[in-house]
C-alpha cells in the first residue's frame, strides 16, 4: 500500500471523535513497523511527521465541534426545503434532511480540509448530511451532499467529488440497530469502519467492493455491493425548438404592473417548446410532452422564483378537453382560459395562504363532463385541512 493510501486509512480511523489520539497513535505505530520492514529510516521519518501532524489538526477539530452538539447555525438556517428555497407555495418534500434539526454526528480531518457530518430527521426517518467546510455554491448556499434511511436500517453513501482542484472520495452514513461493526471490503482486503454513535464518517483511496455489517457475536447482518461505474453511454441530444415560436397567450400580472406572455414552438423529439417573457424576467425550455387527448399537463410554475415571482398554472391540455377549471381549497373555482389548448393563468399571491390554495384542476369536454383531474403538487386532503 502506498503513503497517499496510508494516510487515507488514517483519515478512515481519525474520523471517529472520541479518540482521535488514540487512534492516530495506533495508525502510527502500523505504520511505522510496515515502513521499518520496507522502507529505509530516514523515510520512516516523514511518514511520522505526516501522522502527528494529522492527528493534531484532528484533534483541535473535534473539541471546537462537539458531536453531538447542534450544527452551527448556517447549517440550520439552511431552508428547512433543502433546495427548493424558489416555490412561492411550500412543496411537501418528506425524503428531504430537516436542517434545522441538525446535529454533528462527526467530524473528518480529510485532504481537502474540514468534512462535518450532520444527523437530521426527515418525515420518513434519518438523514447524514456532509459538508466541506468552505464549499458554497449558488448565492453562497453550502453544498451538502446527504442520505436518508429508515432509522432502523443501515445506509450509506459513496462519493468522489472535487474541492479546490483536489479530490475527496468520501463514505458515510448510519449503521442500523443490532450492528456493533462496519467495514469494507477493497478486494481481498477488508478494513474497519470506525463508528461515532450510530454514524460513520470516512476518506478512502479508493471505491470499495462491499459494505458489510456485523453484530457483537460476529454474525454477518448486511452486505452490498458497491455498483461499478459501466461504460460511457452514448450522448442524447437535448430536445430543441425546431420550429417557429408563435405567441398564444398574455396576461396582465401584479394587477396589470406585469405583462407575462406564453409562445410555444414544436420541439425537436415531438413535443413542445414554451418560452414564458416579462419585462423582468423569462424562462423557456423545450421538454414539454403532448398530453394524452383526456390529461391536463398544464404545471405550475415558480416565474421568477420566491419571495417577489408569480405563480403560473401554464402548458397544454389533451385535445378532448374543451375547458379548464380550477378548484381551491376553500371550494372556490375559476376558469381557466385555454387558446389551441394551452392555459396561461395567474395565482393570486392573496391565494398563497394555507386554506385558500389552488388545489385541483379539472378537464371537461365539449359536453361538459368531467374527464381529468390534476392535483397540484402541494395538495393536501380535506381531512389534513381540518
């Protein structure tokens, strides 16, 4: 094994909280007798120096941050939405971490810095959330890398990702109940997992074969195998406008301060081109697929994204439908306008308040029977409404 693997094993050990000394200091003695065989002494030297210093910048880490602590505040004051800071009307996401919960689980002094691991719920059970320290992305936002499980159940994560230039080949997750032991395997090689608590928090050299996990009495409780990468497929051509654009619709937003207009232009994989302009803003893309003759496709849309964008209800309808309402959660209902079956309809910001949401659109035919019905994505039952 070479020094670059050597280290990464140490940074596998060192990501266990408790006892970073110790641990260092058993990865040094390792390492020191394997060199001893191998290598001349003044090699040796190096390699020691590399460790002590590892294991001091670890152990300063883990008694700033204490495990088991809360995460810091930026961490928590993370949208509680993970992601979809943009919907003017809160989407139920129930596989997403709920930061503001968070917790450091552990703590990881890897070759591109400061690696936390974060503990959260989500609606469905746990969350582990990473982050390097320093990594932003968009309007400063951190880049978190996360996976969710049942509480339970073990899951993980591997995943190799570019900090700075420099690569981190990151493992973590959570071991589930009755586990005591997690390791790896890298061919015929099988190394141990240290664990803090439930949690697991690691920098390996490289892709492992297998998970595995055992109980106190040795017993084999879980093994998966880590998925290969396959080959390089062949590129798909995005779908693109391959005709021209033809303006269908307009309307008059923010009580007429905003003219929003919709044209449409058939796409290059036989579907639809929609391009939405203001004068503030626009957002166009050409994967819009013709719906069936008794479906609505009509969506919504976040135009311009919270706090200041308009809610959309836009794209087409199937050709047996001849009009188009909207029901709301208090039991209003509107037409929809539609032009060559396509629907270009404004929400209310009044009518963003939970009770009095747009909720359900309906497809009629020419006769006026009822022939499709949509949910919108933050439907909730009457029941759920009280």
């Amino acid at each position: 094994m070479d020094e670059l693997a050597l280290l990464k094993d140490f940074r596998l050990e060192d990501a266990a909280a408790g006892g970073a000394r110790e641990h260092a200091r058993a990865a040094l003695q390792a390492a020191v007798a394997r060199q001893l065989r191998r290598r001349q002494r003044t090699f040796v030297l190096v390699a020691f120096v590399a460790a002590t210093i590892l294991a001091g910048g670890a152990y300063g880490v883990v008694r700033e941050l204490i495990v088991g602590g809360p995460a810091p505040e930026e961490v928590r004051q993370q949208p509680a939405r993970f992601g979809h800071a943009a919907e003017l009307i809160p989407v139920p996401h129930p596989d997403d971490p709920q930061l503001d919960q968070a917790r450091v689980a552990a703590v990881l002094d890897s070759s591109v810095g400061t690696v936390y691991l974060f503990d959260s719920p989500n609606d469905r059970g746990l969350c582990a959330s990473t982050w390097i320290e320093g990594d932003r992305g968009y309007q400063g936002r951190l880049n978190m890398t996360s996976a969710c499980g049942l509480a339970g159940q073990s899951f993980f994560a591997y995943g190799e990702h570019t900090y700075r230039g420099n690569p981190l080949r990151q493992f973590f997750g959570h071991a589930g109940n009755g586990v005591t032991r997690v390791a790896l395997r890298f061919g015929s090689r099988l190394v141990d997992v240290p664990l803090t608590g439930r949690w697991f928090l690691a920098e390996l050299p490289e892709q492992p074969d297998e998970f595995l996990s055992y109980a106190a009495d040795g017993r084999l409780l879980e093994h998966h195998a880590f998925l290969r990468r396959g080959p390089v497929l062949p590129r798909v051509e995005r779908p693109h406008q391959a005709g021209e654009a033809r303006e269908l619709a307009k309307i008059e937003a923010r009580d007429g301060s905003e003219t929003i207009s919709l044209s449409v232009a058939r796409a290059s994989d036989g579907g639809w081109c929609q391009i939405i302009r203001s004068e503030r803003t626009s957002n166009s893309g050409c994967s819009v697929a013709r719906p069936a003759a008794d479906q609505v496709g009509v969506e919504a849309m976040n135009f311009g994204g919270a706090p200041d964008g308009v809610l959309l209800l836009v794209g087409p309808v199937g050709a047996d439908i001849a009009t188009l309402q909207l029901r709301y959660q208090d039991d209003r209902t509107a037409n929809v306008p539609l032009r060559d079956g396509w629907a270009l309809y404004e929400v209310e910001r009044s009518d963003y308040a939970e009770g009095k949401r747009p909720d359900t659109l309906v497809g009629r035919d020419a006769s006026g029977r009822e022939i499709a019905a949509k949910s919108l994505p933050w439907h909730v039952s009457r029941a759920q409404l009280g």
